[in-house]
C-alpha cells in the first residue's frame, strides 16, 4: 500500500518537458474521459510534475485536482473535483517517466554481455532502478544511487526490493561487479533494512569465485547483520558468447549444485532455529541437476523467491497434480505437442507422474535445443523462435495443436525478434503460447480436442 505521501526530493518544474508520462489508456469510470486521450502527455499533476507511476498514484489522491498536458505539442488544462482517493483511470506507456537508471557495474557474470549483437535494443538495456524493483520485482544492487533517492525510497515505504547481494565480503563484491561502491551499498541496504523496506537478496552462484567457503560466510554474515526477508541462490547462466566477459567464469556442474544444496540446507536449520523461518532457498536448477525431489510447497514458505524462478517448478506442479485429480487425466484425440527447454520437459514429467496420470499416446512434449544462445541455456523462457524452427524442422506437423509456455516471448516476440505468425507460418502449424500454470495446463489438455485451427476458442 503506497502512503498518501509525497517526497518531492530534487524535482525542477522547469524540467518537465523532459518527463514522457505518456498516456496509453482512459478508463470507461475515470473522470477525465472525454477531456484526456491516449497519445497526451501528463506534465503536472497539481503543480508537480510526475516522475513515475508512483507519484502518479500518490499524486492523483487529492479531491481537487488540476492537470497540465500536452497534446501535439500543445499545453492544456484539466480541472476537476473528486472524491478524495477516487483513482484518475490513466495508464501510462511507460511507467517510468524520466527514464531508467542504468546500472553502473561491469559483473563478470552479465548476462547481457553475452548477448549476440542484432537484437531488438530492450534487450541490451542494463537497468538497476529501484522503481522497477518495487513495481516488477527487478533485482538491482544500489550502486551509486544518491542519498536523496534513498530517502524517497523510505518516505513513500517502496517495499519489498529485490536486491543483488553475491556476497557480503565488500572486497569480493566489487570484483564481482566491477565497482568500487560496494562497501556504501552494503550500509545502505542495512539503512534500509532498519528503515523497515522489506527486502530480498539474491546470489549468483560463480564457481570458484563466491561458491563453497564464501558463501558460507555471506549466509553466516547475513544471519548476523543483515535483516532481510530472504536469500535465493542462483546459478550463473552462460551463453555462447560467454568469450564476451572479462573473467573466464566455469559452469555449474552436478558438484556445485550438491555444494549448494547441503550449504542451504544446513544454514535453513540454523534459521529455523535463530528466526522461525527457513530464510534461504536454492534455484529449481540445483535440485533437477542432481535429479533430486523439490521441497515440499510449505517449505517454500509463501515462495517468497518467486520472481527469480525459486520454487516455481514445485508450484507447477503441485497446481497441475490438483487440478489433475480433480477433473482425471487429459487423453486428447488430437495430437498435441508442447514444446519447452531441458529443464520445462523434466518438470512436466514429474508432474504427469504426481498426478498419477497413465500415457497419452496423442500427447509429446518436446525440449528443444538452445541452438541460439548455447546448449548450456536450458530453461524455456529462453528458447527462441529459430530454435523451434530447428527443433521441429523436417517433423510432419499436418495435425493437432502446438503449445509453448507464454514466457518464450517479450513485447510479442521470441528472443531472436522473430513473431508468433512468423514461426506458425514456418511450421505451417498455429501455436498457443499459455502461462506457466499448471492449472491452466490441464485445463488446455482438456479442451484440445475443441481447439480450433488459430487458437482463438481457448479462454
């Protein structure tokens, strides 16, 4: 819940034509329709200009409100009275309107370092704003970020924030990072801490580098110094374009992740007994590269460690295991093809056998090799659009339905910026991307075979 308190910090009205609150959408109930369009540019708000969605929302609370826009480069006003708390019902293009802070640091671990040049430029952004930490769940690490940004941060009560920690040794982190600001974050990610922001730490896992002794003393040190709401450890992805960093870090092997698996579990006693809660938590990655069972859903604790991927896998499967049981095992007539990563399709084994599901003989679920970024990337989030091509090129595909997971794409593209249409109409074959639900999944099997030629009948 956002306050209805507004810390102005450095704002220079002077300044607001460089704020690009652009509106992509009225509501049918705000009280602005008919007077504000799609395509204006908000510029004030009660005499302050706006610099993100959430000044917006605190801003808009008044009873009296008096807005200054733009419209093809023309200034107007809009005045109106309302019911104090009575939301505006403006969505914005963007929801940051002076832009993104930009991260500062050179990680030997950067993923998009690794990146192939040619993609679409979201891509290659490099963002470490606060901002979207709160709002989307982004991990960023505070480095040079200025006092005043700070105290925004504490006045409007921006909780919880998802932060990179790799390690509490402030000597190791900046190499790590390639910074020299790591001892001022540490403090300032305990100042807010103390400041009561909710906050949850992340590490990623460089064998060699911040794994084994290290992160037993960064667990112990955050034990006794850092009171946080969680620790999820992570392993280092690597692309082929690996050569692209400027450390040579190796991959997790099956013995990182054994490493790992008893470190955490070891530290969740220590925490149960020191806290009440287990605290820290390993990647889904460490546990199917030892073929090992995923705790059990209470252990996840609220799966706190969510928006890094922690713990989505037991997610899955537990939902798909109920629903399963609820509604009995889906036997398609139709052929039908799910296509996912190495990791996806072991998954989706796991929960077909906890469902206690016989064989669908219409039913395969196909992993596709990372062709594009290297075959050590194995989740499906990034598979890319040439790597279905591939993947499936030369297979008959004259029947049936073709499901992936909806987070293959981005902004309605693959990774590679090739379209949905694009890769149906290189298969020949319409595909259906669905969230990554396990419900969901079993209610698609269900109705595959009323599944129309584009997909359109499913809801």
């Amino acid at each position: 819940m956002i306050p209805l308190k507004r810390d102005k910090g450095p704002s220079d009205k002077k300044n607001y034509r460089f704020l690009k609150a652009e509106v992509s959408e009225v509501s049918e109930d705000s009280p602005l329709l008919g007077s504000v369009l799609p395509g204006d540019f908000l510029l004030e708000i009660n005499g302050i200009p706006p610099r993100d969605i959430i000044d917006y929302l605190i801003l808009q609370d008044d009873e009296k409100i008096d807005l200054l826009l733009e419209r093809k480069g023309k200034e107007y006003r809009v005045k109106i009275a309302k019911e104090e708390g009575f939301p505006l019902g403006l969505s914005f293009r963007d929801p940051l309107f002076d832009g993104v802070i930009t991260c500062r640091n050179n990680c030997i671990f950067c993923f998009v370092d690794q990146l192939p040049p040619g993609l679409r430029p979201s891509l290659y952004l490099k963002d470490d704003d606060y901002r979207l930490s709160f709002l989307e769940g982004n991990f960023i690490t505070l480095t040079g970020l200025p006092k005043w940004e700070l105290k925004r941060i504490c006045s409007l009560r921006l909780s919880p924030l998802y932060y990179s920690l790799h390690s509490t040794d402030a000597d190791l982190r900046d190499y790590m990072m390639g910074t020299k600001s790591s001892r001022r974050s540490l403090q300032d990610l305990r100042h807010l801490m103390r400041e009561g922001i909710e906050i949850h730490l992340q590490v990623v896992l460089c064998p060699g580098v911040n794994d084994g002794r290290m992160l037993e003393m960064t667990f112990q040190e955050v034990l006794d110094r850092y009171p946080a709401a969680s620790l999820g450890v992570v392993p280092v992805g690597l692309t082929k374009f690996n050569s692209n960093l400027r450390y040579p870090i190796a991959p997790v092997e099956a013995e990182h992740a054994q490493d790992v698996l008893e470190i955490v579990e070891r530290f969740q006693r220590i925490s149960l007994r020191k806290r009440g809660k287990r605290f820290f938590f390993a990647a889904d990655e460490f546990y199917l590269m030892l073929g090992e069972t995923f705790p059990g859903g209470e252990e996840y604790e609220g799966y706190p460690q969510l928006e890094n991927g922690i713990g989505l896998s037991r997610k899955f499967i537990d939902a798909f295991r109920a629903e399963g049981r609820r509604r009995g095992a889906p036997s398609p007539e139709r052929e039908v093809t799910i296509l996912t990563g190495k990791l996806g399709e072991e998954v989706l084994r796991i929960a077909w056998e906890e469902a206690g599901f016989p064989s669908a003989s219409n039913l395969r679920v196909r992993s596709l090799r990372n062709i594009f970024l290297g075959e050590s990337i194995t989740v499906s989030g990034l598979i890319s659009g040439t790597d279905i091509i591939k993947g499936l090129e030369g297979e008959s595909m004259t029947r049936g339905c073709v499901i992936i997971p909806e987070n293959m794409l981005r902004e309605g593209l693959f990774l590679d910026g090739m379209t949905l249409e694009e890769v149906s109409s290189r298969l020949g074959k319409p595909i259906l991307p669905v969230p990554v639900n396990g419900k969901t999944l079993v209610d698609i099997l269900h109705k595959a075979n009323n599944l129309n030629g584009d997909m359109r009948c499913y809801r």
